[in-house]
C-alpha cells in the first residue's frame, strides 16, 4: 500500500512538471513569435537558472565539491555548450520556424540520437541476437522513420487554424521567421535535428562530467554559467544595440523567469530526484506526454494547424522511443554490462530544453 501510494506521488510530480514544461514550450513560442533574439532568450534564461541553483548547490555540496581541474573545466565547457546556449537556440530557431508540438516531437528522437553516438564511440552496445538489442534496433528504426516522415511530409491539415485573421495577421507582423511555408517548415526542421545532435553530444559529455566531478548540483550551476557567457558572446555577435537585450513585453519577461526558475532549475530539481526514486527510464517515458500537452495547448491558445505528417510522424517516433526505452530497461535487468553513457546524470534534461 505504501509503495503503490509513493509510486502515485511520483507519477503526480512528473504529470504537474510536464504540465510546467508543456506551458514553457508554449510561453518560449509566444515570446519568439513576439520578435524576443533566441540567443537573447537563451542568454537571460541560463543567467536565472544560474542565479536560482548556485545557492542550492552551494548548500548542498559545499564540503563535498571535488577540486576543479582544466580538464574538467574543459568538459564543463562543451557541457555548456551543447547543454545549454548552442542547443537551445537550434532547438528556438527551430521553434520559431515551426511549431511547439512539431518541435516537442524532435524532443522524443533525443534518446535515439543518443544511443547512436554512443554506439559510433562504442560507449554502447547493440546485439542484435539478445532481446534487448532487438527492441533497441526496432525502436531506432522506427524513430528514424518517424524523423523523416515529419521532415518530409506535412500532408493535410486535420486541425485546421481557429483564427485565420490572427494568423494571417500574425504573418504580416512578423515576416518570414513565423511563416508556414514549406520552406521555412524545412529549415525549421534542419534546426532541429542538428539540436538533436547537439543535445546527443551533451549527454556523451555528461557521462564524463558524471565521472570526473561528481557534483551534481555543482557541475550543473557551472553548466549554466558558461551557457549564460556563452550566449551572451554569441549576442554580441549576431545582435546590434542595447535594445534586443531587453524583454518588450510582460510575456517575454514571464518567458524569461518560468524558463529559467521552473523550466531548468526547479525541473531538473525534481526530474533529479525522481530519477533517484525510479530511475531515468521512469522520467523518459513521460517525454512524449509533453508533446501531447504542447499540441493541446497549440490548437486552442496558438490556433496552429496540426497537419496528418505531424501526427503520423510523431506517432512513429513515441513508438520508436517506447521500444528504445523497453529495450533499455531490459538490457538494464538482465544483462551484467552496463553501457557507459546509462548513468543517472545523462538523463535529467530530457524535457528541459
């Protein structure tokens, strides 16, 4: 009875963190749409999420943080780079060329993307003979498959926009970076698959900052710190004048606060505890139900139209995720080798982005 009670309050903390990061996904959007630079967007966030965790780490683990090294600021340093500023402004740009539900459906391929590299530095293993690695295969498969559908196919508009007039609106307003064509729907796309490939790369870093600084909190308040400098020097660069810096609206200061507070500080709080409860396929099988909000939220605030490649896409791809995550587990019960990226770090930004 307790255990069946503690797995309910589990379940109830990751529905009402994916009810936050669904909301997120949505705000991040609105504020894009709205003209706020990503990189501006990116920038300010890291620097909130930064100030937010760096008490709680120093609390934490102020007796117990190992001696910084170059080499563990070296890793550190890419950890920022593909956990925090380059990801997240392919995974914005990307966002501001498409849709929040069409993006939260790249989210799902991560893990995919994940195992691949691994397997390309043969931190991973695939035998295609066990039962684990067949599940593995066929989820990478499908996933793949549902990559390329939502890449290359939109088809018909089963959901059509609620308020053309607004979105027609919308269009004039904000020129081509909102624009529903089909290309800039393809280079939305590309956006988010070299994100997707970014977001891979940090999880392989990870594995190694698991490793050399065994301070969670530590190591993640670093993270956001060199994201935060990292952005704001790639600002420098593509943004002109003081003005881009500041948030025009209420919106996009709300955007700026929730991303930062509840989307990477209180959420990874939380996805890191969970994953010492259950375990980080327990929080993974919850990615695809982000999506799903998004894609409520989308229709009824956004008026987006939902187009059948995007759900046929998407629909392949919460499979391909599923068997991968089956597999995963599997491998994880039955089998003495353990892969040497499957560690509890690698997995709490899943969902953060």
């Amino acid at each position: 009875m307790v255990s069946c009670l503690r797995d309910w309050k589990l379940v109830l903390v990751m529905l009402s963190v994916t009810a936050c990061f669904s909301v997120m996904n949505i705000l991040i959007k609105v504020a894009i749409t709205e003209g706020m630079p990503p990189l501006v967007l990116v920038s300010l966030r890291q620097l909130v999420a930064t100030v937010f965790i760096a008490p709680i780490a120093y609390l934490r683990e102020r007796k117990t943080r190992p001696k910084m090294t170059l080499e563990i600021f070296v890793y550190l340093f890419f950890g920022g780079l593909f956990g925090a500023s380059l990801t997240q402004y392919l995974f914005y740009t990307g966002l501001k060329h498409t849709s929040a539900t069409f993006t939260c459906a790249f989210l799902n391929i991560v893990p995919v993307f994940t195992f691949l590299m691994a397997l390309l530095f043969r931190l991973d293993i695939l035998n295609i003979k066990s039962k684990a690695g067949v599940l593995k295969l066929m989820g990478t498969l499908i996933c793949l498959a549902g990559t390329v559908l939502l890449m290359f196919y939109q088809g018909l508009a089963l959901i059509p926009s609620h308020n053309s007039h607004h979105s027609e609106r919308s269009k004039q307003e904000s020129g081509p970076a909102i624009s529903s064509t089909r290309h800039d729907w393809m280079i939305g796309s590309i956006f988010l698959v070299i994100g997707c490939i970014a977001w891979s790369s940090w999880f392989l870093v990870q594995s190694k900052i698991g490793k050399k600084y065994p301070a969670l909190y530590s190591s993640t308040t670093i993270t956001f710190f060199l994201g935060f400098i990292q952005a704001t020097a790639f600002c420098f660069v593509t943004e002109k004048g003081i003005s881009a810096w500041i948030p025009q609206t209420k919106l996009q200061i709300i955007t700026v606060v929730f991303s930062g507070i509840v989307g990477s500080g209180i959420g990874f709080l939380v996805l890191s505890w969970c994953v010492e409860k259950r375990g980080p396929v327990f929080n993974a099988a919850f990615s695809p139900l982000t999506q799903m909000m998004v894609a409520v939220f989308d229709i009824l605030f956004l008026h987006e139209v939902l187009h059948l490649g995007s759900v046929l896409g998407s629909a392949l791809v919460i499979a391909g995720l599923y068997f991968l995550l089956w597999g995963k587990s599997y491998e994880a019960h039955h089998s003495d080798v353990k892969p040497i990226v499957q560690n509890r770090d690698t997995h709490l930004q899943l969902q953060t982005v």
